[in-house]
C-alpha cells in the first residue's frame, strides 16, 4: 500500500508539473503557484531539448518515489504491473531530467534505473546481461570525465569552488568545542558561525556557505564526535538489514540510495528526513517477513 502510494503520486506529481512546463514554453499559462513560497521555478535550465523553466523544488520527492517504483518492479513481476511501473519510471525521469534539471539527481536515478534493469534482465536473460553489460559500463566510463566536468567548469565553476570551500570550513569546525562541533548556537546572533561569513563586497553580502551541502559532513560539523558515532552506528545498522534481508538485491538498491544521496543530498536533511524513515521501514519490514516465513515454514 505505501509503495503504490507514493510510485503513483510521484508519477501524478511528475506530470502535472511537466504539463505545467509544456503549458508554460507555449504560451505562458501558468496555473500552479509560482509565488514565493511556490515552485520558485529558475530560468537558467540545462536548456536540453525542450528548455523548460527549472523546477527544482520537487526534485527530491519525484527522486524518491523513483526509488520506490524501481523498489516495486523488483518485488511484484507481474506482467501488468511492471509495464505500469515501467511507465511511471519514465515519467519521473523525464521530470528530473528535463524540468528540474539537478544533476546530482540525474546521475544517482540513472544509476538505480541501471542497477534495477541488470537485475531483471539477470532473472531470465543472463547472457543478455553479461554481453550488453561490457559496452554499457566501458560507456560509462568514457563519459564520466565530461560529467565530471560539467560539475567543475562552465556555469557550475562558482558552486564547485563554493562547495570545496564549504568542506574544509565545516571540516575544521567537526571538533570546535573538544569533541562537540557546531552545537544549536542562536541563529539570529550567530548565523556566521553556521553558514560562515564572506564580509561586504560587491559580489556578496553576508552568510556563505550551508551545512545541506556538503550532506553528511554537516552532521559531524554539527555533532562532532556524536555525529561521527551515529552515522557508525547507522552504516552498521544497513549491513546488518542487508545480510538478513531476504530480498538483499532490492535491500541494496534501497542502502545504495542512502550512500549516494550522503555526499550532497543527504537524507538527514530536514527536508529529506522521512525519506529515511521510509527507507530504514523498508528495510526492516524486508528482514522481519524473512523472520515470519521462515517461522511459517518451520510450522509446516
């Protein structure tokens, strides 16, 4: 019931905001908020194909509930259900690729996509997947550097050298107070501590740099030595569901999504907090119905 509800309201979400974007290019209406505290859309896409206005804002939910229908195909392989799913998919891929335009998003969504159709193929066609699996990866290889560079130059040179700034700043604050970092410090008085502090200049005033950034690094720049022992903990906790799960592929595909997201679109975000929640569910409910079957089974 949770996967459906989220698989068909990311693909729901996914469309009405990629009707929005056709509506918008062809003729300027626009009838989804587009006010401050709205999709807030930005003018400066990708500008791949369609040049649709960046709506960023939905990115995480519709990644998310990719996740979740990538999760499904691997669990339900009805015929019906797995053309369903198969459409959904494209839906929200169109929506991160071409709308909101995050390119962190792009490469991990592309990833799991991968990962979820090896898998499948895997199942009935293992030749399929060795022989076509080669050129796939050597590909990949081929165009990491440009999609590295895409990263590093052009547009996206100002935010890379930001970022690099933002990682030794918060690197060099993990043991601020002995074995506590940052702490909670008034943010009214204190803002320079969290965010930093450039100064006046032309270019910029006041608060730099942002702790969403630089993902789990903010939690040890926050926490210091408590932050460093929970993630521990956490990372313990995942191998664990994986190598009690009777599903361990779909358990991996579900770990993989946490460990791509830490670098700078962590789960521990606030704004992505229950992402985890549903993962770590997720993960646990994979384990205890290994636990009941195998109950059942003894029974028998």
């Amino acid at each position: 019931m949770m996967l459906k509800v989220i698989t068909w309201s990311g693909g729901i979400y996914s469309l009405i905001l990629i009707i929005q974007s056709f509506t918008y290019i062809k003729g300027g209406q626009v009838f989804l908020d587009y006010g401050q505290f709205g999709l807030n859309p930005l003018f400066d896409n990708l500008g791949i194909i369609f040049k649709f206005p960046r709506i960023a804002v939905a990115a995480d939910f519709v990644s998310f509930a990719l996740l979740m229908t990538l999760v499904d195909m691997l669990l339900n392989q009805t015929r019906v259900r797995l053309m369903i799913n198969s459409g959904l998919v494209v839906v929200d891929l169109f929506f991160i690729v071409f709308v909101s335009g995050t390119r962190m998003y792009i490469i991990i969504d592309l990833l799991l996509i991968a990962y979820t159709i090896c898998i499948l193929l895997w199942r009935e066609h293992k030749a399929a997947v060795v022989i076509t699996g080669l050129p796939l990866v050597s590909g990949i290889l081929v165009l990491l550097p440009k999609i590295l560079r895409s990263f590093t130059s052009g547009d996206r040179s100002a935010s890379y050298d930001i970022r690099k700034e933002e990682i030794v700043y918060y690197f060099n604050h993990i043991f601020e107070h002995g074995i506590l970092g940052i702490g909670f410090p008034d943010t009214r008085r204190y803002e320079h501590i969290i965010h930093g502090f450039k100064g006046m200049t032309l270019q910029h005033f006041g608060p730099q740099y942002f702790l969403e950034d630089v993902g789990i690094l903010g939690i040890f720049a926050v926490f210091g030595i408590f932050g460093i022992i929970w993630i521990t903990v956490l990372i313990v906790d995942l191998y664990r569901s994986w190598h009690h799960s009777q599903k361990p592929l779909v358990a991996l595909l579900l770990i993989g999504y946490v460990v791509l997201t830490a670098f700078t679109l962590s789960l521990l975000d606030a704004q992505r907090i229950l992402y985890l929640f549903i993962i770590l569910y997720s993960l646990d409910r994979l384990t205890r119905y290994t636990n009941y079957q195998s109950l059942e089974e003894m029974n028998k």
